[in-house]
C-alpha cells in the first residue's frame, strides 16, 4: 500500500493505546442494548500511577465491543449520563442517512440525561467504529474515551485459528495522570491535531503478549481511534496480507515494506501466519518518526504444539452491494480548496470563503445513483484526512482515470497536494465530509452534501 506523505506532519513524541480482545469471545447482540455515557477510571499509568478519570460508554474506553451477523438489526439506545450533548455517529456503515449520528445535521444532540434509540439494518459485513458527532466537542468527547467497535460478521469466516481485535488509540496526559483539558487548542486546530502522550496496551504499559500455537493463522482486526494521530504499524517476523479495508473486503495484499499507514478511523484486517518454530517472535511495531525509536505494540510468542497446517492465504468474497465500475465521464465534478484558518480562532477556509460547516447550504446535490468524484486541494502544510460519510470510495490514481483496488471511507491527503476520490451517491439524505482529524474537523474543516 503506497503512502507518500511525510511523516514530520504527523507524529510528535510516539504515544498510542492498544486495546486487544478475542473478538471471538462475545456472541452475538441478542435485543436491543443500552449504551450508556458516565464517568469511569482507566490505569493508564504503571503502578503505583493514580487511576485517569475518563468518559466512557459503560465507564470503559474502549466501549463494549457490539457484535452481529451480517443482516442483523443494529438497535441501540444511547443514555446520556454526561453533563455535554452527544450522539453515537457509527463509522463507516453506509446508508439510512436518519442514523448517523452527526448532529447537528442528521439529528439534535442528545441533551444531558437525555435518550436517543438507534436502530439500522446492517448490510455490509466488516469492522467499524462507534463514537460522538456533535460539531465543535467530538473532540473532548472522544479525546476523554467516547468510542468502541463494532464486528458485523460475514455469513463465512476467513478460516484462522485465532480472531483478534487490535484498538490504536492516544491519550494525552498531565504529570499527574489527568487527561490534559487543552481541547480548544488553536495550535491544534491548524496544526497537526491533538496528539497523546502515553503509550499504554490494554491500559497497562506496551507492549501486550499473547502466546499461539506455533504455525497459528491469526486474523487481525485493527482500528485507529485515536483523535489526530496517524499510526504507522510496522509488522516484524510476519508476512501479513491486507484482506479488508476500512470495512470492505479486497484482493489479498502485503503492504509495501510490511507497513500499514493507519489514519485516524481507518480499519484494516489482516490475515498471517506466525513462525513454525517454538519460541519464535512476532511483533507488531509503531515506527519513530523523526529520530523518534521503534515501539513495540504487541508480541506474539509461539509455545506449544504446532498448529495444522493451512493453505495459501485466500480473499474474501466482494461486497456484491458496491459498484463493479465507477462512469467518471458522467460523474458530477467538485473540488474542494482546504485552507487553514488565518488567524487563531477562526475556521477553515473551503473554496476560499470561511466555512460554515453543517450550518452552511451543502457543497453540492445531486440524484440518487449519480457518480461524483471530490478533489480534495490541501493548501495548507498539515496533513488531512477527509472523510465521506455513508458512502464507500475510490482513491483515484493521481496522473490517470484509474483507482486503487479497494474501497475507503477517507483519504489521506498530504499538505500541499491534491487528491481525487470517486463514489456513487447510492444514499438518500445530507452527508457529512470533513476531516477526520478531529480537531480540524472543529474547526471548520466540514461541510455537506445532499442526495435526493
């Protein structure tokens, strides 16, 4: 997977949390469930490190891990037990505009002590996220632990011996332990976004251990969640192959220089098999950046018998839902000029006006079925990630009319570049666009789009 930006942009002293869970270990959600939004503690810190107050759905950050079946119902009650308004906006699913979650612009924010129900159809299989929408707090929201997953399950696995879940995340820490309250940052705002400081695995110090069976197949679920931070995993004594991105299936593919670029929301699955030998080591990496080492997230030691022996390993099974082809010659046609914001405490500029964002009239509408492809023109010396909501799309190649050979929701789009993304508008109502920095988004870096 190419990735060409400069990494400087984005990293600023490495720090990331990773959550791994057995992503085998909760059946499937029976009825609807209620997720409910209060105050918890997390042991961020080694002992005898104080407890970090944090916001949590159920109190934990990560959330509950919510699991279905492919055609389920999704139906969710969200009880705000926080004295901030939110909303559960589900990233990644396409479709069924009325739950999405961004308010202010598919529904009003749901007040302190209040309760909104979300209830969804779930038509693709895949991973994919919860966490607050709510324009200018998404940020503290999710930088205090607002956010989980969600496992929509295919109707076949992928054959592995073991089905693990890997949540990147970073948290940003006083000396004391405390969550920094810098949330209305300017710096952030035009800069590189809020950035952690602690690198933590399953709230305890990286990196984590888990022990297999030597020779096992493990499919790997990862999720970046953290606010800003883009996480370059490295993967060390392992031949991982790509198999699903940002929710959707693709051909099999090792990553140049066995190295995933994960923006903020993205999602990978994996599939490799760990070393024969008993005792071996195999590891996932966060590279340094700027003269910053290599930190090991996670380690996978070998012990036991060996496992059976599998066949090469296989993709999955397209999204039959999604588009064969994309008519770019019919497709409607709108770029977007990004320009950061020109003095502190004023937005983003869009097509060189200050941005309304969800309050504005949408970038453009068009029919339902009709191809449009975005470019998106950062002019500023930041990285972005823009996001389209309720929609799947194609990075288009830079220098001619064809396009990478998966699907995503966002797109990297390094400072002082230009890039295209394609897409059929298959989905009735007002979509968000913004960046997926969170604290660009904040700022302005957002604005709509209407499908009638």
């Amino acid at each position: 997977m190419p990735f060409n930006c400069s990494r400087r942009a984005f990293v600023r002293g490495v720090a990331a949390t990773l959550v791994s869970l057995d992503a085998r270990a909760e059946p499937p959600a029976a009825g609807p469930k209620t997720l409910t939004a209060r105050k918890g503690t997390a042991s961020l810190l080694p002992e005898p490190g104080h407890a970090t107050e944090i916001w949590g759905f159920e109190g934990k950050a990560p959330g509950p891990l919510l699991r279905y079946a492919l055609g389920d119902e999704l139906a969710v009650g969200l009880a705000n037990g926080l004295d901030k308004p939110l909303s559960i906006h589900w990233h990644g699913m396409r479709g069924d505009n009325a739950m999405d979650g961004v308010a202010p612009l598919t529904q009003a924010e749901v007040a302190p002590g209040g309760r909104f129900d979300y209830r969804r159809k779930l038509i693709d299989a895949g991973l994919f996220c919860y966490r607050p929408s709510v324009f200018g707090a998404t940020p503290e929201l999710c930088g205090r632990g607002l956010k989980g997953l969600v496992v929509v399950d295919e109707p076949k696995p992928l054959e592995a011996d073991a089905d693990l879940l890997l949540v990147l995340d970073d948290w940003r820490l006083d000396k004391n332990g405390a969550i920094e309250a810098d949330f209305a940052s300017t710096a952030a705002a035009a800069g590189a976004g809020r950035i952690g400081t602690l690198v933590a695995v399953d709230g305890a110090p990286a990196p984590a251990r888990r022990d297999f069976a030597p020779g096992a197949r493990i499919r790997l679920r990862l999720a970046n969640l953290a606010n800003a931070r883009i996480m370059f995993v490295g993967f060390d004594n392992i031949q991982p192959f790509v198999v699903a991105v940002d929710s959707q299936p693709c051909d099999a593919f090792e990553p140049v220089r066995r190295t995933i670029p994960a923006a903020p929301g993205a999602r990978f699955e994996l599939l490799f098999d760990l070393p024969r030998a008993e005792n071996a080591a195999a590891k996932l990496i966060l590279r340094g950046m700027d003269g910053e080492p290599d930190r090991e997230l996670a380690i996978f030691t070998t012990r036991g018998g060996k496992a059976a022996s599998r066949p090469p390993i296989a993709s999955a099974a397209q999204n039959p839902l999604l588009p064969i082809e994309i008519k770019l010659q019919a497709a409607k046609k709108v770029d977007l000029t990004l320009e950061p914001p020109a003095a502190p405490g004023v937005p983003w500029r869009i097509n060189g006006a200050p941005s309304k964002s969800y309050g504005g009239p949408p970038l453009f509408q068009v029919k339902r079925g009709a191809p449009v492809t975005l470019g998106f023109v950062n002019r500023s010396d930041v990285v972005a990630v823009m996001h389209v909501h309720g929609h799947c799309v194609r990075l288009l190649h830079d220098l001619d009319d064809g396009w990478e050979p998966y699907w995503r929701n966002g797109v990297v789009v390094p400072p002082g570049k230009t890039k295209h993304v394609a897409f059929v508008a298959d989905s009735p109502g007002k979509w968000a666009v913004h960046d997926d920095i969170l604290e660009h988004e904040a700022a302005g870096l957002a604005a709509w789009f209407e499908v009638k």
